[in-house]
C-alpha cells in the first residue's frame, strides 16, 4: 500500500492547474497532453509518473454521470428529432471531454507524485506479472 509522502490535496491542485506537483510553478505539459519531462523551474522529473489510462476512464466516467444521465431526465431530449438534438449533444460532449481530460490527466499525475508512484515501481504490478 502507498503511503502519502506530500501533500495530498496540494499536489492534486497543483496538477489541476497544469503546474508541477513539486514546486507549483513550473508547466506540466509542453502540448496538449504532453508532460514535460523536466520541470523549467526546479527540474524534477515529471515524466516519472504513470498516467496511462487511469485520466481517460476517470473522465468518462464523470462525463457518463454527472452530464449524459442528467440529459436523459429532459423529455426534449429523447423527444427531439436525432438531427437536431445529436450534433449539439454531441459537440457539447466533445468540448467538456477534451477540456476536462488535461486537468484531470494534471490531478492524476498530482495523485501519483504524492503517493510517490513512479514508473520503476511498475515490477510491483503482479497483474503483468500473470501475462
């Protein structure tokens, strides 16, 4: 079990706000979703922390549960005709998606530098173990 090492809530909130965990002031990412491996203020290494798929199934399950169930409750929504209603469900879906996926990729990283979860624990992983 990972024990806390840094600030858990500091460190998530930093990585919300696409800043390094470590120092608060440097940039997480270079591109869109591209960590940085140094950070340009006090060059920790913030490719070190896994993310890999754990951002993706967080933000679908938010956006599953707190946007698409609320939208089936509206009558106007199953009520309208799919030509309409689809490509603005759709858009809007798309828009939240991909600005909610680089803050909580931040928070996830943020996660991860607190619990000091770095890829040279991944031997620890008894499920790779089994393939």
């Amino acid at each position: 079990m990972a024990e806390i090492v840094y600030p858990l809530f500091r460190s998530i909130g930093r990585g919300l706000a696409h800043r390094c965990p470590n120092c608060g002031q440097g940039r997480l990412y270079g591109r869109y979703l591209k960590v940085e491996p140094h950070c340009a203020n006090c060059n920790h290494e913030l490719a070190d922390y896994p993310a890999d798929d754990g951002p993706a199934y967080l933000t679908i399950l938010l956006i599953g549960h707190l946007i698409i169930a609320p939208l089936l409750f509206f009558p106007i929504i199953w009520r309208s005709p799919p030509q309409i209603s689809l490509p603005i469900m759709l858009t809007t879906l798309l828009v939240v998606a991909l600005s909610a996926l680089p803050r909580i990729k931040g928070g996830w990283i943020g996660l991860m530098y607190a619990l000091q979860v770095t890829r040279r624990d991944e031997h620890l992983h008894t499920a790779d173990a089994a393939d």
